[in-house]
C-alpha cells in the first residue's frame, strides 16, 4: 500500500511540475457545485450490558450523499480559493440483538431504519494543474464545518484533502470527477477524533462555469 502511494505521489509531483496550460487567471471566478455518494455494508456495532442481559447493537448498509453548491475565484494562475454550503443525509438499518443470561425466550431482535440530516459551510484552496487545455486535475484542500439538522449541537469539524480530475467539455465548462482522499474529523460532541485515508471512497462529481476562461 505504501508503494502505491508512493508511486502516486510521484506521479503527482511529475504532472504538476510538467503542467503548463492555463485554467484561469487572477481576479477570474468559477460557480457550480458536486454531488457525492458513499455506501458501506457493514457500519458500527456496540455492545451494551444489563443486570439480566445485553444487547448487541450494530449499524449495516450506510449510505450517504450529499450536496455542496461552490463559488470560487482565483488567486493566481493556478491557485483558487471558494465557499461551500453542504447539505448531506446519511441513513442505514440499526438493529438490536437482546440476549438473556437467564431466559432464552425473551431473547429478541429488533431492526429499524434511520437517516439523519445536516448542513455545514467549507473552504477549500484547488491547485489546478492541466495537461492540456481539456484535461487536468486538481488536489482539494478544505476544512468545513457539519451540524445535525435536528441537535444542532451534535456535528464535525473535518480538515482534509481530495484528488480531483477536471475535463473542459467546452472552453468555460468543468466536469470534476473526486476520489478519496485523507481527512481529520473532530466530533463536537464527544471530542473524538478520526484520521481517514482511502482511495476507492467517496466518489464525488461536480461542475463549475468559468467566467473569463478562453
């Protein structure tokens, strides 16, 4: 995995530095916006004790997407900064397994589906390195801020970055197509933190009109 990641690194480092078309210039904008959508099969599992038993609690078949309208304006040639409102919806199947230390028959299990919204604001800063005049990439970094829709108190604070590809179908018209990416999550709530890196998740597509892009 390290290799790999390393041989990517490289890659980066090569197309970047070999990178000489023009996406946009200082002082020139971008509006548009992604779409993104994550599935996993297996979610979380918690176990609670009792005095006559426990219960096993598990989470399975998340899925979660969301959407971020963007606007952004260059800062140079190549580097742009933009604000991101987010709204997302995340959902799955909770289910419960009871188990009795003493009874066996009142032994039960319980499955429900669920869903929670929520809505954030970003920033992110792109380095836009073209290959040619139609097709690039773009590395994204950004921090954001995420809050439950209805226990505005619970949320993250996320800090990361993602690998992007852009391709100009028109002179002013961008398809982005994200992947990945590593990422710091803080919760508000309970001060736990994560630490992700993937390159298989996450998937995001997006467009953003160019003003001002010949």
């Amino acid at each position: 995995m390290k290799q790999k990641l390393l041989v990517l690194s490289i890659l980066l480092i090569t197309c970047i530095s070999a990178a000489s078309a023009q996406t946009g210039h200082k002082g020139e904008y971008y509006l548009g916006g992604s779409l993104s959508y994550d599935y996993s099969t297996y979610g979380s599992s918690n176990t609670y004790n009792y005095n006559d038993g426990y219960t096993i609690y598990t989470t399975s078949k998340i899925s979660s997407y969301s959407i971020r309208p963007e606007f952004g304006f260059f800062i140079s040639d190549k580097w742009s900064i933009g604000i991101q409102p987010v709204y997302s919806r995340s959902g799955g199947t909770e289910t419960s397994n009871y188990y009795s230390y003493t009874t066996p028959a009142n032994n039960y299990v319980s499955s429900d589906k669920y869903h929670s919204d929520v809505l954030g604001i970003g920033v992110h800063a792109r380095y836009y390195a073209m290959i040619t005049d139609k097709f690039g990439f773009f590395p994204e970094f950004g921090i954001s801020t995420l809050n439950n829709t209805t226990y505005f108190k619970y949320g993250t604070f996320s800090l990361g970055g993602t690998p992007n590809f852009v391709f100009f179908p028109t002179p002013k018209l961008g398809v982005n197509l994200g992947f990945g990416g590593v990422a710091y999550n803080l919760d508000y709530q309970t001060k736990d933190s994560t630490f992700h890196l993937g390159l298989n998740d996450n998937i995001s597509f997006g467009l953003n009109y160019f003003w001002g892009r010949k």
